[in-house]
C-alpha cells in the first residue's frame, strides 16, 4: 500500500457529480435531459425535463392547459389537472 492509504482513514473518492470546473452553459446543458410530451388536451408539444415528480405540474404553451404527471414509469404520462375546488373553511 502507498503511505496516502494508510495515512487517510476516509476514502477519497471522485465525486462524478461536482461540475464546478465547466462553464455554466456547459452545466446547463450536461445536467438535464429534455423531453417532449404529448398535451392530451390539444396534441400540442410539452417540453420539461426528464427528471419529472409524480404529482408535478406542468403547462401546455400551446393551449395553456395545467397539466399533472400521472405516471412515471415505464412511460411518462400526463393528463389534465383537475380543477382546485373551492373550500369555504368547511
């Protein structure tokens, strides 16, 4: 063994998730993948990032539909979010 193993009690290890040395357009762009999915409310495109949230929220550009994630695996699905009912403090 070399003398840096014995010496250190923690293990050093690379840390594959620290990006500070790239620029942050590079960052942007290495970070995230993007995909396109279908508004089921006018066939429009909805772009968001693949690392979806069952529940989140998203919103069509085309026809301003809020739309919820409803599945996540195997397929991304999203439907139209229902509507909030009111609640009069009942």
């Amino acid at each position: 063994m070399d003398f840096f193993a014995l010496s250190c009690p923690v293990p050093i290890l690379p840390s594959f998730g620290n990006t500070s040395h790239l620029s942050k357009e590079v960052r942007s762009t290495t970070m995230t993948t993007s995909i396109a999915l279908e508004c089921p409310v006018c066939a429009g495109t909805v772009d968001s990032t693949a690392d979806l949230m069952l529940g989140e929220l998203l919103d069509c550009d085309d026809c301003g539909s809020e739309l919820e994630v409803t599945q996540i695996a195997p397929a991304v699905q999203i439907a139209e979010a229902p509507m909030a009912a009111e609640d009069w403090g009942e």
